[in-house]
C-alpha cells in the first residue's frame, strides 16, 4: 500500500478529488435553493439554476471517477478505463449550456440537448465494451498503456473530440457574447450590469482548464490527476461567485424583462410590442420602392418622430434616469421599440446606449462647467449613470479623456 503521508503525491489526489466534487455538489445545491430564479416561459430556465444543475451533475459525475480511481491505485487494478477518459466529454457540453443561457436567454429543445450529449454516450459505450472491466495490470508501471494499443487509439479519439467541441464551443460563446453586448447597446441606457464583461475572464479560465485536462490526459502520472481537479475547483468557484452577484436580464425579440418601474405610466392607446407589416414595409430596405406620395408622409412622419425623440432628450432630459430602456423612450412617444431603434440607428449613426451616453457626456460637461464645486461622483449620478467607472470609461471614450483631466484642462485654468 502507498505511502498516505501529508506529503505524499497521494495523499493530494485523494483531497483533489474529494474537493472535486463536494465543492461543486455544495455550489450546486445552493444555487438550486436560492429564491429569485424562477422559470420564464419565453426564455426557460434562469441561468443561474440552470449554472446549479450543471454544477450538481459535474459533482456527481465526479464521486465514479474518484472511486474507480482510488480503487486502481490502492489495487494496482486498472478499473473502468472507458470512463475515466470520457467524463469530459459529458462536462463539456453542459458548461457550453450555461455560457450559452447567459448570452442568449431562449430556451433548447430537449432533443438538441441529447446531440450534444451524443459524442460522449457513444464513447462511454464504446471504451465499456472494448475493455474488460479491472485489468490485472500495474497502474504505476503502465503496462496497460504501453502494450494495448487499441486503448491508446480509443485515448487520443476521445482527446480529438474533446479538443474539438472546446474549439467549436469557444468560437460560439464568443460570437453569442458579441450579439449578446450588441443587443443591449441597442436596447438599455446602461450596461454595466448587464454586459457580461466578466466572461472576458471566465471564458480565458474555461479555456485553461479544458487546455491543463488535454494535456494531462497524454500522461498517467499522479500529479496530473490533481492538477486537473484544483483548475476545475478553481473554474467552478469562480462561476459559482458570479452566478451570486452578477445581475441576469432576459431580453429576446419576444421578452423583456425589467423589473423597475423606470419612468411613470405612458398614456398611449396603442404601443405595440412589434412592428405591424404596413410598419415592416415602411423601415425596411428590402422592400420594392414605395409611391413618392407614401414616402412623402413616411419622411414627415420620421421627422416628426425625431423631433419628439430630440425634444424628450433636450427639454425633459430624460437620459438622467440611469435605467433608461428603449422601451420607456417608445412608450413615451407611443410606438414600438423596433421603430425606435431604427430611427435613432438610420437618422443619428448610433446605438441606444451609445445615444444616450451622448447627450449624458454633453450634460456632464455642463455642469463641470456651471458647476465647478461638484465632485465627478455627484455629476455622474446626476447624468444617470449608475457607477463612476462606466462614467469614467464613456467619458473618455466620447472626449478622448478623463473626467478629471477635463475638468484640470477646461474649468480650472479657465
């Protein structure tokens, strides 16, 4: 029997792996428990049970491994070698879900879940039929590695694969993240709460990880069976941290979801949610050209409808509620959201956000001037942004520089 001692490179994979699955286990479950994510019927579960389901089942899939493990080395016995390498293959998937839930809040058909599931039941029931189920081989000595070499052909198909949905899954997460910051550009006044900004973290960890288990995979040694264990800990609890305190906005074509009441009632008749076809015919450039007497009425009409859209931003300043959605602003002037977003896009080159943050900067600049006694926190608020460091950042990005320096090069030498 090996050496068992704290300083032993046993004794640590024992501890990796019993970390390997309580920690999730325990993250999963208290995000099962915790109240506020319950189930939309437009967008299916809310991330952040969905992120506990993932999480339970990783624990789970965890405790089979960890005890075939500890059984080979203890036995020197080689025990369900089909499994150990195609556990991933089943990880893979359901953390893509999670990334994906976040990034574009609908809900997957159960039958597009199985394919995904698909590489990994074939080659579980592969690697169980193909080997017996204990080889009466030394582990440590690798014999069993070194001469089958349909099990090394069986390996390195499974590593292909899992390199492979890694590629494929990246490359979709980070194209849905990108329609995801696009979407609410163009649909809320202020994103810092609602951009993801932390996947820009998270997904470099996913990736990390899923790089340390392929390379791992290629030796048996020891160490390398804990080392996959502490980068998953370390992936998991760093989900599970911002699962707790990231807000989540379901926001599709079909669903909106704001909590807040943001401005008072709008009292419209008629605000429809999409564009009617006759709606459809007048914003869209695909359509055959129009009677020069339509398009006459339509021009009045867009007119007439940015120079409302202009005069709620110049006179009634409404860019100041830092929660400020397109939908409000298309309330207010008894439209739909749709038209509003094609207006501000077709007749002033931007996005909503990008749009109000404008007239915000140009209002803080203002009052640095009328007011030069105030603090950049106090003039950030006033304007309606909802932290300093999203005021700072789209300051500078609209003026080139700080708020500070701004204020050094404009108010206080002047």
């Amino acid at each position: 029997m090996m050496n068992d001692s704290l300083f032993s490179a046993t004794f640590w994979m024992y501890f990796s792996y019993v970390l390997s699955f309580v920690i999730p286990l325990f993250c999963g479950i208290t995000l099962l428990i915790l109240k506020g994510a319950a189930y939309s019927e437009e967008a299916g579960m809310h991330p952040r049970r969905v992120l506990g389901v993932v999480l339970t089942f990783s624990g789970l899939l965890f405790i089979p491994d960890m005890i075939q493990d500890i059984h080979a080395y203890r036995t020197n016995e080689f025990f369900l070698p089909g499994f150990d390498i195609t556990i991933h293959l089943f990880l893979i998937p359901m953390y893509f879900f999670y990334f994906r839930k976040l990034t574009k809040p609908e809900k997957i058909a159960p039958e597009k879940i199985w394919l995904h599931f698909m590489p990994g039941i074939v080659m579980l029931v592969a690697g169980l039929l193909l080997f017996p189920l204990e080889e009466k081989e030394s582990l440590f000595q690798r014999e069993f590695y070194d001469k089958n070499s349909l099990f090394s052909i069986f390996r390195y198909i499974c590593l292909t694969i899992q390199a492979s949905m890694i590629t494929v899954y990246t490359l979709r997460i980070l194209k849905l993240k990108r329609e995801h910051v696009q979407t609410m550009e163009e649909n809320y006044s202020s994103k810092e709460n609602i951009d993801l900004r932390w996947l820009n973290h998270a997904i470099p960890l996913a990736i990390l990880y899923a790089v340390i288990m392929l390379c791992t995979s290629f030796t048996q040694a020891v160490w390398s069976n804990y080392l996959v264990h502490l980068s998953f800990i370390c992936f998991v609890s760093y989900l599970f941290i911002h699962a707790l305190n990231e807000p989540y906005i379901c926001y599709t074509p079909q669903h909106a979801q704001v909590k807040e009441e943001l401005l008072p009632p709008c009292e419209v008749k008629n605000c429809p949610d999409e564009l009617t076809i006759e709606q459809e015919d007048e914003i869209s450039p695909v359509f055959p050209p129009l009677p020069e007497k339509y398009l006459k009425n339509l021009g009045m009409k867009r007119e007439k409808m940015k120079d409302e859209l202009v005069h709620l931003f110049d006179e009634k300043e409404i860019y100041t509620n830092g929660n400020l959605t397109i939908n409000d602003v298309a309330a207010l002037l008894g439209t739909n959201r749709t038209y509003i977003s094609n207006l501000i896009n077709n007749e002033f080159g931007f996005s909503f956000y990008q749009f109000v943050n404008k007239y915000r900067i140009q209002k803080a600049t203002i009052l640095f001037i009328e007011h030069p006694e105030m603090q950049i926190q106090e003039v950030a608020s006033l304007v309606g942004f909802n932290s300093l460091s999203s005021f700072i950042s789209s300051f500078k990005l609209n003026e080139g520089i700080t708020p500070k320096q701004w204020k050094q090069r404009y108010v206080e030498y002047s």
